[in-house]
C-alpha cells in the first residue's frame, strides 16, 4: 500500500503446484519459489531485507529462530510461538543480533486505537480502574461437524499445530496487547477460566480471564469462537475515574468517550480535530472521512513503522518481539490457572 | 396504573414533618398515617391487602418478618435481606402462612425480557453455553467527595444500612435474577473479585463475577458504580449453539436475536408478529409501537401479577420470595469467594 | 402523574354501554356521565376547569366552540380543525374571552426537544439553513385490506370523519409544529407531493413537503403511513452553520449535536450538565437518567402547563391555539399545492 | 487490488515538476509520461487497453472524446460531462467504436448495495412506492472562508471549472444512479430546490429534489455540502409494499430490511447466507466477514467487471456510458426546475 515493500521470494505452500501457482500470482520468479522454508531461509540470506511468517503457529518459532539465526528480520503472524520459552528465545535473539523482530497485532494499526492511546497519556481518562476486553466470535458455530473440518478449522483446533492453546492463542492475544497498547499498564496476574463448547473441540473455544493490571487497575476479557452470531465482535472498554472510552472494530472509525459530568463525545477518524488531538492517529488515517478504513490499512501502518525501523529509526510505533512474548505469558497463565481451578497466577 | 391498588395508609419518613408532607401529597388520611412502621402494622393488620417495603436494606428484614407475622402480604424492595439466614427465614415464613412476598426486581417486567424467557424456552437458542450479564453504573463518579455525601448515597456506602455489600446487593442482584430468569438456568457457584475504587468507599464497588450454571452453561456478570460515563448499563447476552440474543435496557424496545446461518433479527415492542411469539411479552406491552416503555411499566407488571396472586390465581409471572431468596444467597456467595481470593463457592 | 386536575365528568362513547363501563373504569359518578358533548357542556357549564377533546377529527371544531361560548377552557386533541376558517375561529374565540385552548402537541414536550430548542436560542448551531423533519409510520401496511377496516383506521381513512388531509393533518402537525418549536422560525410558504398509496384510500397517506422558513432557512418534510416496517419513526434534524442537531423519538433520551471542528457530543436526558444547558429540560425530566421517558410524561409535562395556565401563571410552555392554527394552515397549504401540481403556496 | 491492470503511462498534473514525482511514485517510465493529455493520447493510441480520467469536471467531455476518437477505451470519473448534448455524444461515440465507456459510481461497487439490488428484483419489497435517497456532507463547513481556498474546494465552486452545478453534479449524481441501479426503476421527472448557503459561492450547494420514478414510485433527494458535521452520508432507503430497506455507507457492510410483519432482519457482509441470497454480492466480498470493506474495494469491484468488459465478457456488472448519461440528464433537469421555480421537468 504504501510501496516501501516488494514481495521477491517466498514459500506459500507445502504443495508443490500451489507453491507454483501462488508464487506465480504474487509475481515470484520461479528461481525465488521455494519448497520448504529452510531452503528459502538457506538461500536468500543477504538478499532479502526480512521474512514473513504468516503459517500455522507450531512453525513460527523454528522459522522465526533460523531466520533470526541466518540474520534476517522478521514480521511474524501472532501468536509469535507456542511457549514462554520459545518466545524469549526469539526475544532475546532478535535483541542480541540487533535484528528487527514485529508482530502485527492488526488492532493497535488503527488510528483511533492509537487516539484512544493518547487520550490516555494526556490523562483525559484520569486513573484507570478497570478495562473491559472482549474478542467475540462464532466462528465454530458456522461449522457443519457432520463433515470433515476444513483445513483452517482444522489446525486451529488441533494441538500439534495449534499449540496448547486454540482461542486464547488465536485471538486473546490480540485483546492482551490492546489492553497493554491502549493503557500503558502491565498484566501483572490473571484468574482464568477456559471452555471447549464446539463438538469435539480439546481446546480451549471461550475463555473469561479477570485480571490485575499495574498501578491497582483491573481488567476482565472475554474471548470466544463459539460466541453464535458474532463476527468479529472486538470491543475494548477503559473506564477512569474521570472518563471512559470505547472502542468497537465493527464501528472502528470512532472512538467514544464518555465523562462524568460532560455530554458523551464521539471521535471520528480523519476529523479536522484530529490532528492536534493525535499525531500519529492523523497520519495513520488514509482515506477520506466517512469511508472504512480497517483492515488492510492497520497492516500496511504496521509495515510502514517496521520497514523505517529496519532503516534505523529510533521509537518506531509497530508491536515488536517484547509485545509477541508478553501475550504468550498472557496465554502460558492463562492455561496454568485454568489447570489449577482458576487459582491466580502471575505472568 | 391498572387501578387495581390504592394507598390508604402509610408511614414515608423518620421525620415527622416529612412524613405529614408526603401523606398528604399521596392522599393518605391522618389518621392512617403513622410515625414508625411497628405502629402501621399493628394498627393495620386485618385492614390492608398488602405492604410495599421502600426502605434502605437494612430494614427490609424486620418490617417484612413483623408484617408477615402479623398475616400481611409483602412485596419488599430488593435486596430481600442483608443475609442468606434472614432471606431464608422471610421465605419459609410466607410459604408456611401462604402469605404473598414479592420482591419487584424491575427488569424482568419489560415485555422484551419476557419475550427472552419465551425465545429460550422454545429452545431457538439451542442449547445454552455462556451468559454474558453487565449492570455499569457511573453514579459514584458523580459525586463530589469535597463534600458530605447526599443522603441515598451516605446509606449506600454505609454497611451497617446498606449490608456487607455495595455493588452487588445493590444492583447485581437484579443481573442474579435476570440470568436466572431468562435462562431458566440455575446459578450454582461462583468465583467474584470485588473492588472499592471510590474514594473512602469501604463496601464493594466494582465487581467481575464468573459463574457455572446447571446444564454446564457459564456466566459472568460485571456490575459497578464506578464505571465512569455509564448511566444505566444493563446488557443481556445470552449465547447457545444455535443462536444468541442481546438486549439492553438502553434500547429497552428491542429483543436482538442472532443465528449461526441466518441475518440478525431485531424482535420489537409490541409488533405484530410478537403475539405468536410470545402471549406474556403482549400482554405486558402497554403503549403504541415506537414508543418507550420502561421503569414504571415494569413495575406495573408486576404489581398486576402480584395483585391477581393476592386474589389466589396460580402461575403469576412476578418475582417472589424464592427469587429474592437466591440472589441474597448470590451475595452472600460472591462476599465469601472474594474473602478467600476468588475461590469457587457454592451457592 | 402530577395529581393537579381529577376527571369527574365525561362523555366517552356514542354508545350507552361502552360510555357507562369507560365512566365506571375512569372513576366517573353516572350523574356526571353523559351521553352527548351538547349535554356535557350544558350541565357541567362553570363546574369544570377545563374540557379534554379526544375525538375523532371533524368533531374538534364544534366540540371546542361550544365549551368556549360556554366559558370553558380547552385541551384538544391535534389537528386543532380540519380546516384554517374553523381554527382562526377558534383560535379568536379563546383569545377574546381569555380562556386557555391548548392543542397537546406530544412530541415538544420531551425534555431532549427543550433541551434542542435551548440550544438553538443560545447559538450553539449558529444560523440556521436547513431542517429535515421526518414522521414516518407503516401503520397502513399493518393492514389487511381484504377485510373490513378497523374503527381507528376506518376513521383515518374517511374525508368525512377526517376531513380533507390524512397524513398531513394526522403526524404531519407534529412534524410542522416541532420545526417551529425548535427552531422558532416560520413556515412561510410550501410546495407539497402528496400520495395516496394504499389501497381504496382517497386521502394522502404519504407526503413529501419542500418549505420556506423564516430568515432564509429551507426545510423538508417526509412523513407517511405506508413506510413499510417504520413504527413511529420521528426524526428531526436541524443544520446551522456551526453546527447541526439530530433527535430522534424512538431514542428519545438522547440529543446529538455535530459541530464542523469538534467531536460529535450526544447530551442525555437528566445528566448532571443539562441544568446549566437548560432549566426547562432539567424540570421535564421525572425518572432516572438511563431509563426511558416518553409518551406519557411529555404528555404530563404539557398538562402541567396547562393548568399553570388556568391559574394565570404567564409565560408557560405548552402549544396553545396558536401553534394548533398554525400547523392547520400548514395542512391547508399542502392541500392547496399538491392540487395545483406542487405550485409554491404561502401560508 | 486484483492486479488485472497495469498503471504505464500518464499525465498527473499541469505542473511539470509534480508530474515527474507523482510519475515516479507510481513507477511509470519517464518515456511514458506526458505534460498534456493531447500527447499522451497521441502517443499511446494503440498501445494502452484504456485511459482513466480522474480531472475536474470541465475537461471530462474533451479528453473522453479525444481517447474515444482515437479507439481507446475509457473509464471516466463522474460526472461524466458537464451538460447532457456532451453525455449523449459520448455515449454514442462509445457505442459506435464498440469501446467501453464506464463511471466508477464508488457505491454501486459495494456488496451490501448489490444484495439490496438482488433483494428488490427478487420481489422481496413488494411494489417500490417511496424511495428517500440522502448524501449529506459538511465539507462546506470546515472551510475557512477567511482565507483562499484550497485547490479542490475553489474548482469545486467554480462555474468555469466544475461546469453549472456543484452538489448535484458532484455527489447527487450518485445518489441518482443508486436509486435506478437499486430499484431497477427510471427517473422520469423532477422538481428540485437549490440552494446556495456557503459564503461566497454561487453554484449549489444544498438540494432537496421530488421525482417521479417509473411505476408510479416517487422519490425524494437530499444532498448539501452543507450539512455541517455530516462526514460521507449516503443513506438510501427503499419503500415496498412488503417490506422496506435501509442502507448506509457508514455502516456499509449491513443491509436492514424490515418487513410488515415480521422482526426486522440484519444482512451483514460475507455472512454464510448471503450466497443464497446474491452471488453478486458474495463475490464482490473480500476480506473477512466483521471487518469494514469499502471504498477502495469498491472500486476494484467496478475495475474488475470493466476489464471483463474489455476482455469482450457480455453482461458486466459495472456503471456504463449509459448511466452516466442519464446522471447528467438527472443535473440538468434538476437546474432547469430550480431556475423555473421548482416547475416538474421531465428527464
């Protein structure tokens, strides 16, 4: 979008013929197609500025970690590996060897998640007590179980590719960044309690987690796959002791904020007001008012900030390898005190 | 509203003055006006069809037990009672003297509520699995607290008026009663993690309740007086395999049903359709489409309930002794699990 | 609801038997009951405060002269008359013998449209340039036309009981009254699209109205009775140049105001800010904030008005004679345009 | 987005400099860039497969006429010309080359608006009576009359530039061909009201325009530019007898439709239903069901169906010579009644 990128190689496929077809689609000149991911890694090391990782989460930390081993950056789809440990690893690698290691959590790309930030550190919100987190999807129950799943519900519901962790893992963590992205606090400890609803499901398909953020503030998420009828029912609520916000992806280009003892507001993207409210929400705002911006346009505000920091800029805006490993912390004691009968577990 | 009671007697205030003012204003004689509420009953026993018990909670206990013992019928303002024993106790009392006590929790006498109920019961929700119930109220963040605090939000804060508890004896209780209602799901235990965010406030504020409902259904209630900008946040969500509903008392009209296959649907206030639906939803609906319907026709619903269960008929829809009974033990459970770190505790 | 006017005497059908049964229901003692309005007048003639017309259209006129010539305040029912001639009468009758004729306009007794009206008269939209007033209602798809229609539709429906308009005398007024309220300019002249759209109906049941106001203002009209799936579909928007204002009656508690350089702010209904913005919308709000106010306590607000009135207060807020003759002219115009194929026409 | 073109040549602004960047940006060659259009039709005669027009309004007809002329197609940014005589000569020309003429109307593009489309030619609706059709925008309001004008908003109210009307030839052109493309309907006559309220200008910018549509359905126009915090209102409604819809861009992923007697239902974007119902518009889905797809997306739908058309496929569905033609009859008719003042003109 934004054209500071140019797909020049890659592996879309373990499939011999897809690998091809795809390749050839994303204009891969067939001498860049590779069958597996260590041939590519082996290959174009030094040739190419970094690697993404966008596959099924059992493989993001051996290709992260050879990547990162052979000196390449690295944009890694979330959840950034399966364990803790792993994910330090990669942390700490990315970190020793001065590589760029981002992990586009999509959300924090939009620009009134990022006013919504800023609202907050100016103190438009006063003291934050409490944060209500919600990813709601149904997307399990729009399955036929009576058939074979297809191949996407398949892994995300089975342990050897999924990881321990199915919804928590998949979307969960997406909320656990918005809560530390948008408050600026830590999650410090959490009581979880996780449910397989859809048929056959060993994984965890719901999940509600009461929180204690930093600085005395709470916070509660409920995350789901099996929420019927909700699409993709983000809704992130900060409540201060002087003002609340609100913030729906389906409703993603405004932004409410609601006082004590002043009429409700609402904020809306590329506004005129904007600007002096937020610099950066301004400058992540690429179509005109009143037109959707969502999606597409937070990824490419994400790949816009990591290609500037593997140019050397200093304090770039994108969710980096420190955010990848706190959300699997978040899922690690999630999945403990789940075990231990909801028991409080610090992270 | 429906004509079918009429205050003839009655004792509105400690302050003598007070108390004259607000008789006469209600067209209550002198002579049956008294200064407590020992000599009102002592003097009305055998005269009156029932007593409305409007008082803080701490009284709500003695005036009904004194008003059941003299045989008058009682319908009480929740919270039934500061404690399961005494809740208990008002129970089988009016269960033995086949007396009728009532406890008016507003919300399940909107027609959309009764509409739920209805919807649930004819299983187009399928098989429940999570209910997600908030009641976010601002009111505390209302207050100066520079100066003496008014008098309804003195006794509130107060434990020896208001109970051990704040938030949730206050209005989680009605959250309690809708779940139960709705879903005709029992609540069996609970884990709560309460809060005290207001300033000087020593009583629970701020709660995050979760929950295991019969059937293996799951809950979770929030409730709080500190949720900064909110006004009079009830919102339902009730989510089973096949479908989900939303309603809110914002929005108070409309019933919103979503299917796994099919578009949402939006069910609304007195429509054609909802007679086929639902006859009590009908029935309770009182003023042209289009037009509000809340608080005070709720609470005409069910007095008229209330009023025929008096007069002997059978299967009134109108919360009574055993509603009010289950959310003190609701409170009484969530005081015991935050006491010991948010343990699970039965109810 | 305010307990300052008592029903004691009334007429309430041409039938014997529905008149007694409606009197007995109302508290009505059958000496005072009669089987006329001719009757009514003669005997209750300096025993009464004031009479309440609630009939179908073409009675207004005769039924509010004779209470008039008889000495006797009135509240009728809108439209005033069914026709401009009928309602100046009326309008310099009430006027000359110093009685109060008021005509309950619903809608501009909701405190968020005091609350509007305010708004403009302070500036805060700047000058006004154009207002979009919309009733929309399907109240006529509702019907079965292969069956006899029912008393209330048969009326509506009959040039006879009706008089010549449909939609525009009906919820046409209210529309005409509420931009004059709001924006205390005038209707100054009209071009009208009348329709007749279902079916057998002779009289205007859809209605596109473009308008001059005062002061260089335009204005728009749309309202209907065949908007297949609107219930009472009521929305008013008013464009300044510093700001505009929308309200809407099915989420009446709410008042939304969007200014060219600010966020959009949404005042609410008895939030501790509306007594500085407005002292009449502060002392029209009767329940909490969060629940709904309508209907009945708009009408109630009028009432109290009106028998501030009948005491001799000066300066109160209700629609009177006036505003009931205006918006008969409003219906005379539209009548008068649409026959001359849309041609401008003054009020 | 569906990479079916190519950008190659090009001429992006009169100033040489701008046009070096702006070429550069977009990777086209220096070869293949030009200063004027006359010589980059000259030169690409033959070698391009068509020429996007995306200039002021006043040079569509010239530079449209040249790459016709020279047997390139075209897709020409609306309006398409400045006066019908132009629109009918292109439209012919196009016709006669056999050479594909459309205009990227942006919101016939979007997939909701194609189901609502299916939906009323499937008979869901019943007989159309009522169409209301709004495009409200304040963009007039955040300018600062004080100073010059910036470059977009001065042609914008330039006779010269712009041609004789603003609002209507800018933005009510699409809300014209959206009613005929949604209903399936002609616009056969008008009475419109223009208005000029910004400061300054002398074309229109506010319009409130009555049709008649073919089958005796009637529709209503409101378009500003001066509808201060109005961001991108398109909001179309459509009235059966059976059943009405309501859609609106900003909330462009949800199509209402709300029946006489049944719930009102919610149609969402790429749910699984929708392939039922349109395969149109399942197709024309992109990204995932809950997040926002829009005006880009939209476009690539009209590109993706112009360059079938190219490829000679029969039957695509994108906005053709044809309806920009009958837009432009749409302005003229509209400026023609405002200057007779607000006579019925036919189309």
């Amino acid at each position: 979008m934004d054209d500071l990128a140019d797909l020049v190689a890659g592996c879309f496929s373990r499939d011999a013929d897809g690998n091809a077809t795809t390749g050839r689609e994303l204009g891969v000149i067939p001498e860049r197609l590779y069958q597996d991911w260590r041939s590519l890694i082996a290959a174009e090391r030094g040739r190419i500025d970094f690697l993404a990782i966008c596959t099924p989460n059992d493989s993001h930390y051996p290709i992260a970690k050879a990547a990162l081993d052979a000196g390449i950056s690295v944009m890694c789809e979330k959840p950034l590996a399966v364990s803790s440990a792993e994910a330090e690893e990669l942390e700490r690698l990315a970190r020793r060897r001065r590589l760029v290691l981002g992990v586009p959590f999509t959300y924090s790309g939009y620009p009134m998640v990022k006013l919504a930030r800023d609202l907050v550190r100016r103190g438009d919100l006063g003291r934050i007590c409490k944060v209500v987190m919600e990813y709601q999807q149904g997307s399990f129950r729009k399955i036929d179980f009576s058939k074979p799943l297809d191949k996407r519900n398949a892994w995300k519901m089975d342990p050897r590719r999924s990881g321990p962790s199915c919804v928590v893992a998949d979307i969960g963590v997406h909320g656990a960044h918005l809560i530390e992205y948008v408050t600026g606090l830590e999650i410090r400890k959490l009581a979880a309690d996780l449910s397989s609803f859809a048929p056959g499901n060993r994984l965890d398909d719901d999940a509600s987690i009461l929180m204690r953020l930093s600085h005395g503030a709470k916070a509660v998420m409920l995350t789901s796959k099996v929420a019927t009828g909700e699409e993709n029912g983000i809704r992130l609520r900060v409540y201060g002791d002087k003002a609340s916000l609100v913030w729906k992806v389906e409703e993603g280009n405004y932004l409410h904020v609601k006082e004590a003892f002043g009429p409700e507001r609402i904020y809306k993207r590329n506004a005129p007001y904007i600007a002096s409210l937020s610099d950066v929400s301004k400058r992540c705002s690429r179509i005109p008012a009143g037109h959707h911006e969502g999606f597409i346009e937070a990824f490419a505000n994400h790949y816009r900030e990591f290609c500037a920091a593997l140019r050397g800029v200093e304090g770039c805006d994108f969710p980096q390898a420190r955010d990848g490993l706190r959300t699997i912390r978040f899922v690690d004691a999630a999945l403990a005190s789940n075990r231990d009968g909801g028991k409080w577990v610090e992270l």
